[in-house]
C-alpha cells in the first residue's frame, strides 16, 4: 500500500495526480504502529479506498528524521499547533 519511491517522489506523484499525500510516520518502538501495520494498513477497504484517493509514504521518525522534522512542521501548519 506504501508507496516504493522516495517521500519526495511519492509527494511529486500525488501532486501529479491530484490526489491526498498520506504520510504514516511510524518507529520500530511504537506499538500502536506496529498495531496499525497488522490492522488498518492491510484492510481491504482502507487499501482500496488508499489506492482510488491517495499515494502513502510510509517513514521511520528515527532512520528518516530529516523528513520526520518536515512532516510535524507541516502538521503544526495544519492542526495551528507549535511543533
């Protein structure tokens, strides 16, 4: 369901597509994560609905923190909460 490419390539390609840029940040020590990966990642109907309307990149906050650091600075954009 996670887009191959690079976050930036996978944002590139949602852009072009005109559709949503999901970013799934996640680490090897999250529980809910790992939760969600067994879960709502492989359900069928949030895959279908991914595949129709959105291109997801999935990040690991700790290998990618870099990335990481962009995406809670365009969350606090979005929710108007300081990063």
């Amino acid at each position: 369901m996670f887009s191959k490419s690079t976050f930036e390539a996978a944002q590139a390609q949602a852009k072009t597509e005109t559709k949503l840029f999901l970013v799934d940040a996640t680490a090897t020590w999250c529980g809910p994560c790992k939760k969600m990966d067994k879960t709502t990642w492989v359900d069928d109907k949030v895959v279908a609905w991914m595949k129709q309307n959105a291109i997801a990149a999935q990040i690991d906050v700790d290998a990618q923190k870099e990335t990481a650091a962009v995406c809670e600075s365009a969350l606090s954009t979005v929710t108007g909460r300081s990063a």
